[in-house]
C-alpha cells in the first residue's frame, strides 16, 4: 500500500467494532476492521482519473451498514456502500465554483447528512430530503 494521504474512523453500529477508512496517494481507498489485514475498496461508478481531496466514514446502521463519502479535486461527492459501488451527490443549490475543504458524513433520524466547508468560510449542509443548504445562524 502507497502512503497514506487522507483517513476516516468510525464505529460500526451493527457490532460496535471500529473501522478505519484510507485514501493512498495513489487515489486507491483501503479500510480495515481490527484483526484483519487491509482491503483494498471497489471503485466501481468513480471516474477513472479522481483525485480525491477529502474524505469521511460513518455507519448507517444494522440493515444498511458501513459508508464512505469523498470530495474529488474537480468538488464533486461521492459516496459508497459496500457491495453497490459509488454514485455521486447531487450538487444543486450550491454557489457555482465552489471549493470544498473539508467533508463531515453522520446518520440523523435514519437519514444520512453531510455537512462541507467551503474556501470561503461557509458551512452547507445536505440530505437526501434537503437540497444543500448554507448554514445560517
């Protein structure tokens, strides 16, 4: 395995064991679950060329297991489920040419929520219900 440029962390819902998710330099992703040796992720769905900038684990839960969500260069999000390879995150709403630092994934109410900070300070906020939304307060 190349060195390691991005990682996430996270515990399992399904049997509180924790999982450790890898970005090489290489653009490949890895995880591992204590005891075993790491495995390399399907990158099925992902452009062939992604450099990826930002990345972030969570567990949805017992029936919906473990996810994956990453920024690409070009501020594109994609996430992942084991077993049905990545698909992208609509982007409507969000300020055109917006430059994502950082990426935040969790489960509310059953739902999956992603949070970005964007170059300029804004905080934007996003569900599969919701549109993006900035941050206001």
């Amino acid at each position: 395995m190349q060195k390691i440029k991005l990682h996430s962390s996270f515990v399992r819902m399904e049997d509180n064991s924790t999982r450790f998710v890898a970005v090489t330099e290489d653009n490949q992703i890895w995880f591992l679950a204590p005891g075993h040796s790491w495995k390399l992720c399907d990158l099925t769905g992902l452009p062939e060329k992604i450099n990826i900038v930002a990345l972030s684990a969570y567990s949805r839960g017992p029936q919906d297991g473990s996810r994956f969500v990453i920024v690409s260069e070009e501020n594109q999000i994609w996430w992942y489920a084991y077993g049905n390879g990545w698909t992208s995150c609509p982007m409507d709403n969000l300020p055109l040419n917006s430059s994502i630092m950082q990426i935040s994934a969790f489960v509310k109410n059953d739902e999956s929520r992603y949070t970005i900070l964007l170059a300029n300070g804004e905080i934007w906020w996003f569900s599969p219900t919701h549109l993006w939304q900035k941050l206001k307060g």
